[in-house]
C-alpha cells in the first residue's frame, strides 16, 4: 500500500504544480470566467493557511512555521501511510500527502501559495483554491468516513 499512496501523491503533485504554472502564465492579466456568477479562474497568492490564518506574521516567520507544520504532517502521512492495509487509506493518505508536498513547493518557492479555482454563487464566495487543497480536502473527507463507517467495529 504504501507504494500506491506515494505513487498516488506523486500525481496530485504533478497536477498541482503544473495546474499552478498555467495558472501563474494564463491569469497574470486577469481572472477566466468559465460559469459567470458561478465558477472563475483567479490568481491569488496565497499567504497564509487555511482561510487566511497567518497572514499578518512576518514573512520569515510565516513560512518557517507553515512549512514546519507541513513537514512535521508529512511525516505523519508517510508514518499512517507505512502501516496503512487497505487501497482506501493508501488513496486517501497519498491525496492528503500530495497536496501538502504540493503547497509546500509552493510555499518554498515563493513563500506563498498559488490558488486560482474560484467557486461561488455571485457574491456569495468559496475560498479560493487549488489542485493541493483538493487533495487535501478529499483525502481528509475519505479518512473521516472510514473513520466513522468503521467506528462501530471496535465496539463488542
């Protein structure tokens, strides 16, 4: 299993950084609108975590202690992802660890992370994202459902 879950975090890195070179190159001049009022590409640089957390940190320190945090889960993933016995935990590790190696490069390079999957309805608005929080999203939606499909196993 734990081939498959790096083999599988392999490709969402893959996607992630070549979906944010297009995105860098394509939306430098401004934003795609693909569903008006509904779905838009738009560069945003990323500075903090999640919803914007970190934000007002120095630089330096912004992205020490992100990529700290990212590392240090990374080596969890790769720890749950060693001992992990079914396809299901090995995709949703390889997704999670994926898309933290992916905003990490991100995070790295430019000491930002790239987003630019804007989801909304009208004003109403998403956070903007990326291939990287997908990922994430999903590999954590997947480990939260094994977790809760399987919580009534230990029960005797």
């Amino acid at each position: 299993m734990m081939r498959f879950g790096l083999l599988l975090a392999s490709g969402v890195v893959v996607l992630d950084q070549a979906s944010k070179w297009l995105a860098l190159r394509m939306l430098a001049d401004g934003p795609v609108i693909l569903l008006p009022g509904f779905f838009d590409f738009v560069l945003v640089h990323n500075l903090g975590a999640a919803f914007g957390l970190f934000t007002n940190l120095p630089a330096t320190w912004r992205v020490a202690l992100l990529a700290g945090v990212a590392l240090a889960a990374m080596a969890l993933l790769i720890h749950f992802l060693r001992h992990s016995h079914t396809a299901w935990n090995a995709v949703a590790l390889g997704l999670v660890l994926g898309g933290a190696v992916g905003n990490l490069v991100d995070r790295i390079r430019w000491g930002w992370v790239v987003d630019f999957i804007h989801v909304h309805w009208h004003d109403l608005s998403w956070p903007v994202f990326n291939i990287a929080d997908s990922g994430i999203s999903v590999g954590i939606t997947m480990l939260l459902w094994d977790s809760l499909r399987n919580s009534g196993d230990a029960t005797s």
